[in-house]
C-alpha cells in the first residue's frame, strides 16, 4: 500500500510540474462579455484569461482594444517565462530582463512604464527574448516566419503590419498563445544593447518593405534555364545548374557550369583561363575550400561556381551571374560587360539532418561530414587603393565583441553622390557612420609575404600600437587585393636586430620575430594552434641554406623550439580529442540526427526520440537526454546522438526515423518527416594492405588542381589519399607536383621529408589546365641513379592542353619513367583519350575512378604494380563495375541504360530485371559500345504485372557467373 501511495504521489507532482511548465489552454471559465466565442481572437484571449496573464473587469469586458503598457507587457513575459522565478513586480521583473539586453521602454526610465508600446516594439522585444538582435523590419519578419502573426490584410508585408500602431490587449493575447504554441518560452536575451547585429540571419522577401517588385512564384519545373545576350550566343554554348532546386537552409549547395567557346566560333584552348566576377542575388559564392568569392578562373572553355542556398522562410528564384573581367583578349570580345545568368530555386523545409563522424585510433584521416561553415567574405575598404594604410589602436576596436574589427585609414580619392571626386584621409571606424569599422579575422593577414594567424597579427599590431608616438596610436601596413577578391593586410618590417643576425634572410627573420610574440612553451594553449602551424610552415619551405643560418641564431636553440612548440599544440589537440570521446569506445562510428524547421533554423527542445540504423544495429536516440550536456561532448542543442562500436570502411549507409507520435508542438512543421527514413550515404576512408613487396623508387605525384576539377572531386579526396599514397610507397625520392595553369612543386626528396610539407590539403582548384607542365618538371627532377626504378603518378580528368605531350612522352620513354595516369569523375565529365596515350606509350597504365572508393582501389594497385613490377590490369575492381545506370519512363517507353567500367573486358552479357508479385522480368540489353548497353521497351511490354520499384542490373561472364550487381529505382 506504502508503494502505491508513492507512485500515486510521484504522478501527481510530476502531473502538477506538467502543468506549471507548459500553460494549459483551456476555456474561458468566465463568460467574456464583449469577445464573441466566434471571434478570431476568442481562444487566446480565453487562454490569457484563465493563465491569469490578463483579466477581466467588473462586468466581465476583456476590452481587447485597450493599449497595454511596457509595465504589462514585461509582467506578462515574467508569467510565461520557464526561467523567470521571482516576483511579479515590475521592478523585479525590469532588472531580470536588462541583464538579457531585453529593450523595453522602462528598463531604465521609470517615466516610460506607463507609456503604451507599439507593434514594432513587441516584435523587437519578442525577437531579443528568443535571441535574435533584429531592428524592426526584420523583427517583424520574425513574427511573420514563425506564425507569430499571420497579417489582417492576407499579404505579410512590413506596412501590413502596422507597426507604429499601438499593441492592444487582443494583439498580445495572440501573440503570447501563439509562441507559446510553437515551443519552449524561456528567455535567451543577447548578449549587449540592441543595435540590429543579427539583421543578416533574416531574409526580408521581395516587396517586403513597399517595393513595387512582385513576389517570386513558386518553382514550375526543373529546367536549367539560361540566358544571355543574343550576340553572344557564339561563344556561350550552355549553363548547366547540377541541382536547381535546393533547401534554403545555408547548407545545401550546388556546383553551375558554364560552356563556351571564342566569339567566333572557335574552341578555347584548355591551357586558356579567363577571369569571371560571380554574383547571387541570394546565396553564397564559396570555392571547395568554403571560403567566399567573388571571382572565378575559367578552366579552358568551362567556368564554374559553387553557389550555398540562404537561410530562407520563403521559396525564392535566384539569379546567378557570371560577368568576364580584366580581359582585353579580341577573341573574347562579345563577353566584356555582359552578364550570363542561371536560376537556381531554394525552397525551405523541414530536414532529418544526418553527419557522422568515425574515430578509429589507427587511422588518422578526418572521416565524417561535419565540415567547418564557409568562410564569410570580409568587406574591401571602398575607395581606398591598394597602398599603405593606417590602423588605429585598439585591436579589436571593441573589446567586448566577438567580431574582430579595426579602424584604418588611408588619403584618397572619394566620389560623392553627385558625381564629384575630393581627396580627402578616409577612415572606416572613426567618427562618419557611414564608413564603419571593417573585419579582418577572415581576410589574408601576413607578416612580410607570409600567412599569419589572427593571434599574430594582432600582437604584432599591439606592438607596434605600443611604441606608436602618434595620439590615438597608430601604425602603417600595407593593404592589396588578392586574386580572388579578398583583402590582404600585410604587417611589413622584420627587426633591424634580428635582420642583421640572419643576412636578411627573411622567412628566417620572420620565424624569430613571430616566436618572440608567442608566449612560453608551457603556457600554449590551443588558441595557439594556428598560429604555431602557420610558424611551422615557414619553417618546413625553408632552403637548406636557410636552415643552417636559422641554426646559427643563438646556438640552434629557436630551431629546436619551433619543433617543440608544434608537438606541444598537437598533443593538446590530441589531448582536446581524447577527451571529446565517450570514455570505453576505442573505435567508432559517431551518428548525429539533427531536425531542422523549415528556413534552416536547428529546432532545440524536441521532446522526443529518433531510431537511428547502422550497419544492422538499430539504436534509438533522444533529442534531449544527448544532448543535455553539450560541453561534454553529449552533442549540441538538439542534436540526438548514438554511437556504434562498429566502423565500415568504404561505402555505406545510415537510416533515420522519428520515432511516433511526433512532438505535438512541432507536429506541424515537421508533418513531412513523419513516418520518413531518411538515408545518407557515409563514406569512411579505407586502409591500404601492407605492402607485398619493396623496391628502391624515385616517384613523381601531379596533381590536377584546375577550375574543371571542382566538379570531380569537390571534396579534394584526391590530395588526402595522395599524400597517404606517398606515405605507404615511401619512394627514395619523393618529387611532388601541383598543376593549373602553371606547374608548382610543392615538396621534394625522402618521404619524411615531403611529409613534413603543407602538400594538397591546401590546394585550391582554379585556372587552366596544362599537366604536361608538371610532367616537364618532373622529368627534370629524377637522379642519374640506373638502379632505382622510376615513374610518374598523375591524377586529372583529362582537359588539358596537349602543345607539349610528344616531348614529354618522348622524354620519359628515353629516361625509362613509365606515367600511371588516373582520372576521376563520370565519363560525361573527363577527356580519357589523352591520360590513354600517355600511359600505353609510356609503359604505365590507365585507371578510370568514378568516386572515392575507386580512387583507392586505383592507388591500391598502383602500389602493389610499382612496388613488385607487375602488369597493372586497369579494371579496378569487378564488384564496382557499373559506373552509371538508369531506368527511365518517358513517353510510354521504357528505356534502360547501363555504363560500365570499359577496362573491364570479361562482360559477356548484360540484363535488367523487374521484380513482380506475377513473376520476375527479364530483358538482355544490346550492346551500344565497349562500355554502353541500352534497351527501349512500350510500356505494355509490362501492363500485364505488378513491378516492384527496385530494379536490378545482372553482369555476366562468358561462363554465364554474376561478376556484379546493381539496384535502381525508375525515374519518369
């Protein structure tokens, strides 16, 4: 009985806490005298009534006209609010909101309390409360995107809302009930006084503050429309959009392809590159690394750009544009200041958001899709040129902020808004709002011509703020534009005393001044990781001579020191890792289930769970017990989490499903997702075998790093695995290479020694394409040594110019360097016929690698062909036979198509199945070509049964054995 009394007893508290945290909506239990129980407002206001937000006068009016006061207003946010626990006195309520940067009226001026507040004012303040520092449109625009406000006139524009008009005792009512609805109310607040920091992170729609443009309809189709000027149609050819429809979501994203020729006609050489300026109206520009650009290099006749969709509440239509600049060529004319443009369509959603991660103590490769955000794009200095500047101390200019921020000025030449041009010194961040301070933290900084950190820049700057004799103090750097758009700060001027130890030298005068600004070995921390990196690698391109001067400086101590300060902030970060992992998992694979509101916005307090599958392990996840610990590695703000003791190397998948009934408060937004697996493909790193043979070598990598590459491999999976490549032949001499438009090498001799090098994790993909230039140099750095066998590596995807491959093919074959050449990507997007003719007549090999998984297969057997001189067989692996299938319903037609890997030679036939509850169907499809087989059948060739969705492809050899499988799905 005593057990019965206490569960009964736990209910009832739990039942009681219940409903304190979640106000109840329940009828009005007075009649309301002058709000009809038919009125729109009739169920919020009801709700405020029996919540005891408002009341009720003598005779039971609500009077839902009547103004309400900032007093009102601030008790009525301390009633809902789960983190308010004090008194319901306004003073107390006042002082508990200011410490949130909450702007009421009366925080401050006891006068204003009384005073009526305003629509505008109660969506800033609503907008705060949540978080967000939005001025008034954008506020408003909140309400509007969260269901806040739903607009009297059907048309949810800034004037509909009527934001100067004074908010009445019905408006707050509905609001109030309708936040509550929609989730958690508890105070987030910010974190200084409201000034519209967070303006960026709302999209006002077209027409939202007065403008005649009409909103944009929905989407119609799924063309790749293009256009341009007519009198260009010579030289463009097509825009390609790879996928025109993404998620307005500031994640998803999609690569647009332009084709051209000359003005007249002709074809571009692939060694050609042009410089394009790319504009969105909404997205991002990003380059493969995720910074932000604004210009692109054409890779011989294509140009191309990677666009990010915004974070959007509303479907929109975007205009990509690419404008040719800085050309003075005549056969590219017809392209000067005109612009060709592609639609790219983002749409908002509600997402099942899987990233994984995979930690596996022998393997040190990064795996996992959690990736950095792209870098923003720091704002240039209008007007200033490319010249000296000023910085004015301090750095950053507000202490309190996050943003790093400077004032610099320079004398220029300003054009006013009449036309007029004055020489006058310009500052940005002094006393003109029109010229606010600019960031830096995302710009190029360097000390002389060097990458430096922000932790360097900044302290070379103090210091130099510190001996400034000037009032406010100040220092000169030199400012300039890089090629892609960016600005570049450049802190100039090594030492006198340190100069004149090194000869001058200055990558050595530049390590010894930039260690003394770092602080004792002891005392790193990994805010100094970067910066320590950015030293190191200065270090590792220095000559040997500059290594033996840097070993003369104070007896070698600072050489060993850069040594030691970079195995210290590693193992910090190794240390930082270690204790990011959950505590008895030696290896795993991390899964993290995000849900996302339609806009991109994380929803943070779901009450519910997520069955999450992989390989064969089902597990369910909580998106609040994992991630109520954020700090702890448990996850972050809505995020469930479960971990698998199992790691898939190569290609596999995951499953997500919410776990019924849906969480009542989101059941709306999320209704698409219910009773949905979402899939996402996971990709982990493979290990290669150990090597079955050795043998002394001498190895030349070229790499392809072109513009055209971004559309192969954007992932840049190819310098990770070549780097690990050079890591398991371990040649005797190493000679690696990077090739657009010019050759670069970036790392030469034994394999420690390259490694120790920056090599292809920086590579960025721009320009032409030219790799016989790397070819050229690599045959020139190949000892005399007869005993050593040699050879070139080299991975593109084949457009490239083709003026110098007789000499090199020649040359290699007199020094007896056979040229392994691989390309990666879909058929439709490489030139094959060239990497072909250099390695047949070379003696190497030719591999084609459609994904990541291919490309190290197609390493694996490069290692095993040169180190045991084999003959390599260029059929990568029976299993990923198929590089691409389909079936497609069009017209009444059915038409299937297969591509398989046409080094392949042992297919002998090639049939497509249907599943069917009447029985299987069964058709051989004709070959087309060495790689192509196809087959169009009516669609009453199937009338007569019941097809199952998954389709299969069958491979077989001339015996009649299955070497490979596939599934599809039939598309119309």
């Amino acid at each position: 009985m005593t057990y019965v009394k206490k569960a009964l007893l736990s209910l009832l508290c739990f039942m009681l806490l219940l409903m304190t945290a979640t106000p109840v909506v329940t009828q009005a239990a007075t009649t309301i005298r002058d709000v009809p129980s038919n009125s729109n407002n009739y169920k919020a206001i009801s709700w405020a009534v029996d919540n005891d937000l408002m009341s009720l006068n003598s005779a039971n009016n609500f009077l839902p006209d009547e103004q309400v006061t900032d007093r009102e207003l601030v008790l009525m946010f301390a009633k809902l609010d789960r983190n308010y626990a004090l008194s319901y006195i306004d003073s107390v309520a006042y002082n508990f909101y200011s410490e949130f940067y909450l702007p009421f009226n009366g925080t401050h001026v006891n006068a204003n309390r009384s005073k009526a507040v305003t629509r505008g004012q109660f969506a800033q303040i609503y907008a705060a409360f949540k978080g967000l520092d939005l001025d008034e449109p954008q506020a408003v625009q909140y309400l509007y995107s969260n269901d806040l406000s739903t607009s009297g006139t059907g048309k949810k524009t800034f004037a509909s809302f009527n934001p100067s008009t004074k908010l009445t005792r019905a408006d707050v009512a509905t609001f109030l009930y309708r936040a509550v609805q929609n989730g958690n109310f508890a105070v987030q607040g910010l974190k200084r006084s409201a000034a519209g920091r967070d303006n960026d992170s709302i999209t006002l729609p077209p027409g939202f503050m007065g403008s005649n443009s009409a909103d944009f309809e929905e989407p119609k189709d799924n063309s790749n429309d293009f256009t341009g000027p007519e009198y260009v149609n010579n030289a463009l050819q097509s825009i390609v959009v790879e996928k025109p429809d993404l998620i307005a979501n500031d994640v998803d994203s999609t690569l647009v392809t332009v084709s051209l020729k000359a003005c007249n006609g002709d074809p571009i050489a692939d060694d050609k590159s042009y410089t394009f300026k790319v504009t969105s109206s909404y997205g991002t520009i990003v380059d493969t690394s995720g910074e932000a650009v604004k210009t692109v290099q054409s890779d011989g006749s294509t140009v191309s750009a990677i666009v990010i969709a915004p974070s959007l509440t509303k479907s929109v239509r975007d205009t990509i544009s690419f404008e040719l600049v800085n050309n003075t060529d005549p056969a590219m004319k017809c392209l000067v200041g005109e612009k060709l443009n592609a639609e790219v369509r983002y749409a908002p959603q509600p997402e099942l958001r899987i990233d994984y991660q995979v930690y596996d103590p022998t393997n040190t490769d990064d795996n996992g899709s959690v990736t950095p955000p792209y870098v923003p794009y720091e704002k240039l200095p209008e007007f200033f040129t490319q010249n000296l500047i000023d910085v004015y101390a301090p750095v950053p200019l507000d202490p309190d902020s996050d943003e790093k921020l400077f004032s610099i000025g320079q004398q220029t030449n300003v054009t006013d808004a009449l036309g007029n041009v004055q020489n006058v010194y310009l500052r940005y961040g002094g006393s003109d709002p029109r010229y606010p301070a600019l960031g830096y933290e995302h710009a190029i900084l360097q000390f002389e011509n060097y990458d430096i950190s922000v932790y360097l820049f900044e302290e070379l700057l103090n210091r130099r703020f510190d001996n400034s004799v000037t009032t406010p103090a100040k220092t000169e750097i030199m400012y300039m534009i890089s090629d892609d758009g960016r600005p570049i700060y450049r802190v100039q001027g090594i030492d006198d005393d340190i100069a004149s130890q090194v000869e001058n030298i200055n990558p050595v005068g530049a390590i010894i001044q930039l260690m003394n600004h770092m602080p004792n070995e002891k005392d790193l921390t990994l805010e100094h990781y970067d910066s320590v990196m950015k030293i190191y690698a200065i270090f590792t391109n220095l000559s040997n001579y500059d290594r033996t001067v840097l070993l003369k400086y104070q007896g070698g101590k600072l050489l060993g020191q850069v040594e030691a300060y970079k195995k210290r902030v590693e193992a910090l970060k190794e240390s930082a890792d270690a204790a990011s992992r959950p505590s008895g998992k030696d290896r795993y694979t991390k899964v993290m289930v995000t849900l996302v509101r339609p806009g991109g916005e994380p929803v943070s307090d779901y009450q519910g769970t997520v069955k999450i599958k992989f390989d064969g392990v089902e597990k369910t996840a909580s998106f609040i017990t994992n991630t109520s610990d954020p700090l702890n590695n448990t996850g972050s703000p809505g995020t469930a989490v479960a971990y698998f003791d199992s790691i898939i190397y190569g290609k596999s998948k995951v499953e997500a499903t919410l776990v019924n009934p849906l969480d009542p408060r989101y059941a709306t937004i999320l209704k698409g997702l219910k009773d949905k697996t979402v899939t996402k493909e996971i990709f982990t790193n493979p290990y290669f075998s150990k090597n079955s043979c050795s043998l002394a070598t001498e190895i030349a990598y070229v790499v392809d790093y072109s513009s055209s590459m971004k559309a192969v491999d954007p992932t840049n999976y190819r310098g990770k695995k070549m780097i690990e490549l050079i890591n398991q032949i371990k040649a005797k001499n190493n000679i690696v290479i990077e090739t657009n438009t010019k050759a670069t090498v970036l790392g030469e001799g034994t394999t420690e020694n390259v490694l120790k090098k920056d090599l292809y994790k920086a590579s960025k993909d721009k320009g032409a394409t030219d790799i016989f230039a790397g070819i050229d140099i690599a045959l020139t750095k190949f000892s005399n040594d007869t005993k050593t066998s040699k050879a070139i590596v080299v991975v593109s995807d084949g457009k490239t110019s083709k003026s110098k491959m007789t000499k090199a093919i020649n040359e290699a074959k007199k020094q007896g360097v056979k040229v392994y050449t691989i390309s990666m990507g879909k058929k439709s997007q490489i030139n094959d016929a060239t990497l072909m003719q250099v390695a047949e007549q070379t003696g190497g090999a030719y591999f084609h690698a459609i994904d990541n998984l291919q490309l190290h297969q197609v390493f694996q057997k490069l290692v095993d062909t040169i180190l045991c001189k084999t003959p390599a067989s260029s059929c990568i692996n029976p299993e990923d036979l198929f590089e691409e299938t389909s079936v497609s319903l069009r017209k009444g037609y059915i038409t299937m198509s297969a591509r398989i890997d046409g080094n392949c030679s042992n297919v002998a036939k090639m049939n497509v199945r249907f599943n069917s509850v009447s029985g299987d169907v069964q058709f051989d499809l004709q070959k087309r070509s060495d790689s192509v087989y196809m087959l169009t059948k009516t669609v009453q060739t199937m009338q007569d049964f019941k097809v199952n969705n998954d389709i299969e492809f069958i491979a077989y050899d001339k015996d009649g054995n299955i070497i490979a499988m596939k599934t599809v799905t039939m598309t119309n």
